[in-house]
C-alpha cells in the first residue's frame, strides 16, 4: 500500500545525481524534488520532516531526502534571509529556477522500476556540462553569499575536466564579495565548504578563485595577503608567498589525503604578513609570529581541534624540520618534546608530512627527495626505546626520572647524528 502511494508521487530526481550521472559519476546521494504535494501529505505518507525553514523531509525507509518543489524570496541579509513558498501551485521549473548553477539545475523524473533516461533541463544545463561551462542560473544568485564559496568548491572539483567559472558569473560573485553579504556567514559555514574543498584533487582552484573575486579579502585576510609578499631567491625561487602556499598544499594532497595536513599547509606561513617589510625578502621570526593568526582563523571559523593541533605545529617549527641535521641532539629532544611526539606519534608523522608538502611546494624542488624526515624518524625511534623502567631500576625517583630520560635521549640522538653524517 505505501508503496503503491509513494509511487502516485509527482517526483523528480534533481541536482547533483543529474549532474554527475551525465558526467558518468557514481551516484552516492538521491535527492528528490516532489511536485504537487503538501506537507499534511507527506507526513501521512510516513515522512519525516527535517527542516525548520523548508519542507525538507526523509524517506520512512531509505533515509533519501525529499522536498517539496518551492521557491524563494529575498527577504533581509545573508544566506538565511529567505521567504519559502512550498504550495502545491509550484512548477518543478520554478523550483530548478532558485538552483546556483545550470549544471545543479536540472531534473529527471523517477517512474517504479528505474530513473528515466529524459532530462528535464529549462536552463540549458547540458550544454553548459558539455562546454565546461559554471554558470548562475538566474540574477537570484547574488541573494545568497554562500554560492561564492559553492562555485568556487565545484570549480575545484571539476578543475580536471577543464570547467570554468562564465565571466557573468564571476562579476556576480565580484560583486557578492565586495558587497558586504559575506559578513552574514557564519565561521561554521565557511569551514564547510573550506573542508569540503580540501578533500577535492585541486584544493588549491578553491582559493584562487576566492582571491580572485575578492572573497578570501574577505573571509582569510591574512592568507590573501600573502599574495605580493616576496621570500628569498635561493629557497623561493616562485618569489610569491601565496603562490608558495598554494603549491604546498598541492604537494600535501600529492602525500596525503587528510585534511588536517593540507589545512596545515595553508597555516605555515601565515606569520610573514606581519614581518617588518624592510626586512623582506627575509621574514625571520615570522614562525612564532604566524601562531596567532592560526588560532584566530581557527577560532573564527571554528576549525576542529586536531586540524588546530597540527597547523599550529607546523606554523612554529616547520623551520627546525628543514634545518634537522643542523639541529644539537638537546635541540632535537626539546623539538620532539614540544610536539609531543612521545604520546601522539600520528601527529608526529602529520607533521613531517606537511614539512615535506612545505620543502617540495617550490620550484623545482617537486621530486626531490626530502631526507630530514627519515633523520628525524630514527632519531625518534631511537629516542622512544629510552623508558622510565631502567631508571627506575637504578633507584632514581621523582622528578630525576624525566632529566635522566632526556639526557639519555640526547645521547642516542648523538648517534644517529654521527651516523648521518658518514652516510
């Protein structure tokens, strides 16, 4: 019976699953649009209703998410700002009208047996995919801010097949960014998308276009500014800190999957926007200086602890990494203690991650080998065999333990320092 009445629902599959079973994507989400059906109707059916503001609802078994076909209206600030209009009268055209880009606009309709082959496409969607073209679908995309950051997320997303953003909408999302309405999102908001771009294969196209339509001036002034910010010839030949940046974290996706690390990348030299610049190209100290504008990216968009852990480790010591075989055993010791290495070895090999995303995003240092990692992971494991046990078994107690431990460790750190430097 439910069955029977499910099926007498005018539903279309709509959005994302259209755009990507065209580009020949596996379809891991089903949204569906339904036309011609209020809300008393759907709860009857057995759905559950999940959104406040919209008639969003989710399948009484798949869990697959249902809304009723509605439009919006403007109405004040942000990306919240919206009058909802969810009544039977609306058109599945209208409903595609409010999409961001052609390409989320379009539909298929759903019969019992399997997904209709004909596209439903009133704003030329197909073509726009065919041409790799990202393109708003109506003027209505200047009234939420948060498409600024979606089609620069897509424009990451589908940098490998060529896509690019149509010069009308890139104005659009120009004049979103210098209009103020950014300000309305909130931290939360902007973290979504950031992170979300960060596990894309080209994280960095989501923050050139950002600065490219003022939007990262915006939301990450400090990164922006890095940007015309020179470093020195012979460890920078690229001459730009923010070009620098981006091609770091195009290595730290090359070495790792994980956003922390990439999200540490972008963080590690956050501080030479605030050395002095008669002192440029050199930015001595701008290590320590970079710790306070991590927290305060971090805090503003409320970035999770262990991605904080890891930039602000990277922001402050990546220097000692790089210079790791000139390093006296204390040094390295105090190093391994400040990073904690003892207790969260994961963070550790993070770390020398991002150290190696950071040595290889320069010109020409790509495919070079980076042997201050494997330096610096015998030291620790030969470090790490040194344990209170032996002294404790040699009578010393309390607070003697931990300076017999250190001075141990730095004793064998000696050698594996001696040994380096034979080999």
């Amino acid at each position: 019976m439910f069955n029977n009445k499910l099926e007498a629902l005018n539903r279309y599959l709509v959005g994302g699953a259209v755009r990507d079973k065209l580009l020949g994507h596996k379809i891991y989400d089903h949204d569906y649009v339904v036309v011609g059906t209020t809300i008393e109707q759907m709860l009857a059916l057995g759905f559950t209703q999940v959104g406040k503001d919209f008639p969003v609802f989710l399948h009484p078994t798949t869990k697959e998410e249902y809304a009723l076909a509605r439009t919006e209206r403007k109405q004040g600030h942000g990306y919240t700002g919206f009058i909802c209009d969810a009544s039977i009268a609306v058109t599945l055209e209208e409903d595609l009208r409010r999409r961001d880009l052609t390409i989320n606009a379009m539909a298929m309709p759903f019969n019992d047996n399997a997904e209709s082959a004909t596209i439903i496409d009133p704003y030329n969607g197909q073509v726009d995919l065919k041409n790799r073209v990202l393109r708003h679908v109506s003027l209505a995309f200047i009234e939420d801010p948060l498409r600024v950051l979606r089609v620069a997320r897509f424009t990451a997303r589908y940098h490998h097949y060529g896509f690019t953003i149509a010069e009308e909408t890139l104005q659009l999302m120009t004049e979103i960014s210098h209009g103020g309405e950014l300000a309305s999102l909130s931290g939360e908001r902007i973290w979504q998308e950031m992170q979300r771009s960060l596990t894309e294969s080209h994280p960095e196209i989501f923050f050139q276009v950002l600065r490219e339509c003022g939007a990262l001036a915006k939301i990450w002034p400090e990164l922006n500014s890095l940007w015309g910010i020179p470093d020195p010839d012979e460890w920078h030949p690229e001459i730009c800190s923010g070009l620098h940046t981006m091609m770091v974290l195009q290595q730290a996706v090359k070495l790792s999957t994980k956003t922390s690390i990439r999200f540490a990348a972008l963080c590690h030299d956050l501080g030479k926007s605030l050395t002095l610049k008669e002192n440029w190209p050199r930015h001595q100290g701008h290590e320590k200086c970079g710790l306070a504008l991590v927290e305060k990216i971090c805090e503003q968009l409320k970035v999770p602890k262990d991605h904080k852990i890891l930039a602000r480790k990277v922001c402050e010591f990546h220097s000692h990494c790089h210079k790791a075989f000139d390093l006296k055993a204390s040094t390295i010791v105090k190093l391994f203690n400040s990073l904690d290495v003892w207790r969260k070895p994961e963070e550790f090999s993070d770390f020398l991650t991002a150290c190696t995303a950071n040595f290889r995003g320069r010109l020409h240092n790509e495919e070079k080998p980076y042997p201050q990692v494997d330096y610096f992971k015998s030291a620790f494991q030969a470090a790490l065999a040194i344990t209170a046990k032996e002294f404790i078994e040699q009578g010393i107690k309390g607070v003697d333990i931990k300076a017999a431990i250190n001075k141990k460790r730095i004793e064998v750190i000696e050698v594996i320092k001696k040994s380096a430097k034979i080999s």
